[in-house]
C-alpha cells in the first residue's frame, strides 16, 4: 500500500537523530538568538524576492533585513544583469532608498545628493570640489552576494560566502527543476509580526499532526480520512539541511457546491485533479496516489509548497528572540476570465482562514515557553521534520557543544 496507514516509523531511517525530547531554550534565550544572528542568517542564501519583481533595466526593489542587521537594494542594471547591494550611502552612511521598489535611472541619497548608477558606481557628489581627495571610484554601494535559482532571488551577507546556492538548495532544489514558477504570476500576499520565535512559527508548519485539531473548521476532511485520522504524511525525505514532506489528500473528500465550482476553473490547495505527468520528478516523488502537496522546507527560513497548478510559500524572519515577521505569498497563473479569477479568489480566502487557524496558537504558545515550566518539547514520529530542523541548527550554532 503506497498509503500513510502502512505502519512505518519514519525515525528509523534516521537514527542519527535520536527519539528523545530536544530543549525549548533555542526558542527562549537571547544568547542562541544572537548565535543565530551570525552564523545562520548572515552566513547562508537567504531569498529576498523574485526577478518578475524588476523585469526591466532600472527597476529595484528594498528588502530590509533586521536579523541581518541591513538592508539590501536589488537593482537591475543596463546590461540587464541582476546586483545586490547594501541599501546605505558611502558618505554618511544615510539609507539610500527609503521606498520598497520602483524604477529610476540612478540612485540618488535624499540626504546630500549623492548619486550612484545601476551598477552601484559612485556618478555624482554635490559639490565634489570642496572634498579632500576624493576617490569616487571607491566610493561606489558596497555589494552582497546574489545568485537566482527558478526565479527566485537570493542573498547572501557574507563577504566570502562558504558554499553556493546550488550547494545550500542540494538535491531538494535539484527535484523542484522544471515546476513552472515562472508560469504562476499572479499573487496575493499577507505579512503580519507575531510575537513568537521563528522557529516555534516555522515548526508549525513542518509536521501535519495538527492538522485534524486546528483546522477542524477549514480544511475539515482534506487531509484526514476514516483511515488516515492523524493527517499522517505518507513520504519524508531528510537531506544535509533541508527536508520535504508529502502531505496526504484524501480521495473521498466530497467539495461543497462553491468549492467544487472553483476546482473547476483553477487549482486550489486541496485540489486532488492533477496531471503526474506534467509534474517534476522532485514533486511528489513517491508518485503516490494519495497525494495533496509536497512542504519543501528549504534552510534557512524559506518554505515552498507546491500541489499541481498553484504554489505558496513562507518566511520567516527574525527579529527579535521572542518576534517574528511572517511572509505568505500565494501564486497563480494569470487570470484570463472572471471564473478563474473567481476561483483564485476562493483559493486565496480558503488559505488566509487556515492561515488564521495556525497562526491562533503561536504567541501562547511562545507566553508559556518563557514560563520555564517544561524544559523540553516530546516529539512524535510524525515530527520527524521538527526534530531535523532543530538538530541542524544546533550544529550549526554549536550551544551545547562541549
């Protein structure tokens, strides 16, 4: 049976990982967010947007960082190519862009008037004359690091970064080649700060084990059947630092009469009409007839659902040990009719209310972690993604090393 309801124990494929409780002080103490800050964020790809966002020479768009402790201005240049830099003016340090994107033909600081081109080149310096020795063309923006991958933009902070992003995405970003990113234009988002951890709002989205419990009222029988009461996921795959999940969709769910008239203009996330064929090997790659859509959990802070003709994603950004900005960004293929449109529409609106249910426990769920009254979290097999996700941010930050 290519089911969930096979009986597999998904940790002994893992036994590196270990069974036993892990601690809740990462999601508590300043000190491992303030290793966090350093070794994580300012030393891995972190995606910052998409290259749809400034199709033409002269577009930008802002994408301020706290965690990283900048912000950064993606630009495309003349030649068309794709820059990164930090948002910040070589005179007084001033931000430099104080909107979140549009198009220009330089970059000028509204502080003193100095102006820079497309390529981050310092053009022009009010008054230049009256300067000591000015060396314009070393006064240019100062660089990040910025590679695409499948359109999406990604930066990276350190001035030498240790590995590419090919690297860092491994064979996770290597299946989803080929899914038609590009193709699904069209997309609605919402942003919101909650007062929780990153990691706490990020663990609620790598298991499904909830899913019977908080989405009782939206998604009541999509991802849970008789068989399958638990929302267990019929397929895990662990690599270096990322992992997926294959989330289980029951074939017996019968839509209401609107849902049932949106399916049939467009793809929603609990759709289950789709098309193996058209699919990338690296989506739903056990093939299985069960399945709803694959959670691509890619480090460190970036989620990328994908079900058959539409995609979500997440983010999440740091901002305090205790506070988190949250991105979700939904995206569909261009509406050419107001039944697609009206299909997308319902999509949307049956996303933010699950949306809503989740994001109902995190900052309780943070209150009572600094209580200090539980030391540590109990994990199920169904977990399997929590416990890799905490256990490669230690290795990484090394707390509890000896």
């Amino acid at each position: 049976m290519d089911g969930p309801a096979n009986g597999k124990i998904w940790h002994t494929d893992y036994p590196e990982l270990g069974t036993g409780p892990i601690p809740i002080e990462p999601c508590v103490s300043p000190a491992y967010f303030a290793q966090e800050r350093e070794k994580i964020f300012k030393r891995f790809w972190l995606n910052v947007g998409r290259l749809e966002q400034i199709p033409q020479p002269g577009d930008y768009f802002v994408k301020d960082l706290p965690v990283c402790q900048t912000s950064v201005l993606v630009v495309r240049g003349r030649d068309g190519g794709v820059r990164a830099f930090h948002n910040m003016c070589s005179h007084r340090g001033n931000k430099l862009v104080w909107d979140r994107g549009g198009r220009c033909q330089a970059l000028t600081c509204k502080f003193h008037g100095w102006s820079y081109g497309l390529d981050g080149g310092l053009r022009f310096v009010p008054d230049e004359d009256n300067f000591f020795g000015l060396e314009k063309a070393q006064l240019g923006l100062s660089p990040i690091a910025s590679e695409s991958w499948e359109g999406f933009l990604f930066v990276n902070l350190s001035p030498q970064p240790p590995e590419s992003l090919s690297h860092q995405l491994g064979e996770l970003g290597a299946g989803l080649t080929g899914y038609p990113f590009d193709k699904l234009s069209t997309c609605f988002a919402w942003t919101t700060e909650i007062k929780a951890n990153w990691k706490v709002i990020k663990d609620a989205f790598h298991e499904a084990y909830h899913v019977p419990f908080i989405h009782r009222r939206s998604l009541p029988d999509s991802f849970t059947s008789k068989d399958n009461p638990y929302a267990h996921a019929f397929a895990f795959q662990l690599y270096e630092r990322n992992h997926r999940m294959s989330v289980f969709g029951n074939p017996e769910h019968k839509p209401s009469a609107v849902e049932l008239l949106a399916q049939r203009f467009g793809s929603s996330i609990v759709n289950r009409d789709w098309d193996m064929d058209r699919l990338p090997p690296g989506v739903n790659p056990t093939r299985s007839r069960f399945w709803a859509f694959d959670a691509n959990m890619l480090f460190p802070n970036f989620d990328v659902f994908v079900f058959d003709g539409t995609y979500l994603t997440h983010q999440f950004w740091p901002l305090a040990v205790d506070r988190t900005l949250w991105e979700v960004r939904t995206y569909f293929p261009q509406a050419d009719n107001a039944a697609q449109r009206f299909s997308q529409e319902y999509s949307k609106v049956l996303l933010r209310d699950a949306l809503l249910e989740d994001a109902s426990t995190l900052e309780a769920t943070q209150s009572m972690l600094a209580s200090g009254a539980k030391t540590h979290f109990v994990l199920q097999d169904q977990e399997l993604l929590v416990r890799h996700a905490h256990t490669v941010i230690e290795e990484i930050v090394g707390f509890y090393a000896d």
